[in-house]
C-alpha cells in the first residue's frame, strides 16, 4: 500500500494537472476534433497502424509503412483542429514526462551502469 503522503501528494499533483491550462487545451481540443465526423478516428486509426508497424513482424516493411503513416499525418495536419489536437497533446506529453523524470531522476535506484 503506498504511503499516505505519497498518495495524498499523487493525488494533489493529479488535481494540479486535471486543472491546468496545458489539461484544459488538451481536453477543448480533443473535443473540438470529435465534432469532425470522422476524424478522431482516423487519427486513432492511424495510431494503430504506427504501433503494428513497429510491433508485428507482419506488417511489412518498416520504412515503406512509416513514409506512408508520414504522409497520411502530413495531410491531416492541415486541418486546424487536427493541428490543435496533436500540438496540445505532445505539450500535455511533454508536461507528463516532465514530471516522471524529476521523480526518477530524485530517487536513486540501482541499476546496472548503461554503459557496460
């Protein structure tokens, strides 16, 4: 069971994200791109292609796949809520990594030296 201060920090900090500025463009955005029939799920779809083409042996070559992904990406970036979307969702990413890694990078953990 995890501490009561951890878990009472862990859920300030869920609050503190749930409510920032960074959150709220991820959340209107996402929302505002669903209004587009059919395109979160084109977006979702693509997403799915990418991480088969990385994880299935199966789904053939990975560079020809990722330049086809590319372009597909490329033309859905020039509808401003796609753009909007995916700009909020890798600032929200970036804010969430942020946060692990001053986590990680404060408590020592004994793992064998990456460069052996």
């Amino acid at each position: 069971m995890m501490e009561r201060t951890i878990q009472e920090a862990s859920e300030r900090l869920t609050e503190a994200l749930l409510h920032s500025d960074v959150y709220e463009r991820y959340r209107k955005s996402g929302e505002a791109l669903r209004l587009k029939p059919g395109l979160f799920e084109q977006i979702m779809k693509l997403r799915e292609e990418t991480i088969d083409s990385y994880h299935n042996p199966e789904a053939g070559d990975l560079v020809e796949s990722t330049e086809r992904i590319a372009g597909l990406y490329e033309e859905l970036e020039r509808i401003p809520e796609v753009t909007a979307f995916l700009e909020s969702e890798e600032e929200l990413v970036r804010l969430l990594q942020d946060v692990n890694s001053r986590v990680f990078d404060s408590v020592e953990l004994f793992l064998p030296d990456e460069g052996k």
